[in-house]
C-alpha cells in the first residue's frame, strides 16, 4: 500500500474525534476527567498507530511497535506524569512510529517532529479555547493528518542525471565499437 490520501486521514481525525468526545462523556460519570483522558489518550494513539500501521508498506515490526506502544503505554500510566507531559509521551511515540515507517531519512522525520509539534500546539489552543476535547481531538489528528505531505526522502533525484549518463556512456562505447571495427576491417 502507499501513503494514505489526506483525505482519509481526515476522516480517521473525525472518526477518533467523535468516538473521543463519547468514550470521555460515558466514562466521567465514573471517574474523575483527568483519569479519564489517562485512558483514551493511549487507546486513540493505539487505533491511530494501527491505522498507520495498516496503510504502510513495510510489514517488519509492526507486533513489536504495538508490543512498544502498550509497554510505553502503561509504564506512562503508571507513572502518572502531568497530562502535559503524558500527551507529549504518546504525539511522541506517534511521531516516532511514523518515522520509522514513512520516512527514509533524518530530515523528513524532523520535518514530522516539526508537524507533530504543531499538532500538540492546535490541540492545546482548541481545548484552551474551548473546552472541548472533541475539538482539541480533532485540531491534533487533523495535523496529524497532513503527514502525507512530507516525502519520504529529501535526496536529489539522480534519475535524470544518472540516465543523462547512462545515455553518454552507452555513445562512447558505440563509438568505441565502431573505432575498433573500423581497426579491424582496413
């Protein structure tokens, strides 16, 4: 499979926004909101990086980065850092995944660091706004989302020059041809 259109990442925001805005309404009756955001940040991370995980190409280590994932997951629920730095942890781990998987060099991933930095930025001035974590959802996946916009790798094409090359090359050695030919029948 290639890079998932931006469209559809779109529409995975929406998907995890609205179910992110429901799962904390049913779950703050029970318990207090901050222990509730302690549970589904993980569990949206963890549908996000499984749908990353099913639209990249590379097939190694997926059972491991979900195995990671929950690791990280659990280790940072039971430390219980501020939920700043518990959000940071897991657009982390996020970011992280997606080098590995999207990316074949350091500067498209710092370009991503550079997005996911902006996506941490848009939820925090929506809830900040707002209140509301459906929106703070949706403005953090939503830039998320364009990702796709960043090439896999920054290298010049060689393409066109190795081609140019190519060509130049294969003249020579007909003329070289030609010349030893030429040697050979006068």
């Amino acid at each position: 499979m290639k890079r998932p259109p931006f469209v559809q990442g779109v529409f995975v925001a929406l998907v995890i926004s609205v179910a992110a805005g429901a799962v904390l309404a049913g779950l703050v009756p029970f318990m207090s909101t901050g222990a509730a955001l302690r549970l589904m940040i993980p569990a949206m991370g963890l549908a996000y990086l499984i749908w990353l995980l099913r639209r990249s190409v590379e097939s190694t280590g997926r059972i491991t980065t979900v195995a990671a994932w929950c690791i990280v997951s659990a280790t940072t629920w039971l430390i219980a850092p501020p939920i700043s730095a518990y959000v940071l942890i897991h657009a982390g781990m996020l970011w992280l995944a997606r080098s590995l998987y999207f990316y074949s060099g350091v500067l498209p991933a710092l370009l991503d660091l550079g997005l996911s930095t902006l996506s941490v930025s848009a939820a925090t001035w929506a809830i900040t706004r707002s209140g509301s974590v459906f929106l703070a959802t949706w403005c953090f996946f939503l830039v998320q989302a364009m990702f796709v916009v960043i090439p896999s790798t920054l290298k010049k094409r060689a393409t066109g020059d190795a081609d140019e090359n190519d060509d130049t090359f294969e003249r020579a050695r007909r003329r070289a041809d030609a010349a030893v030919r030429q040697l050979f029948t006068h």
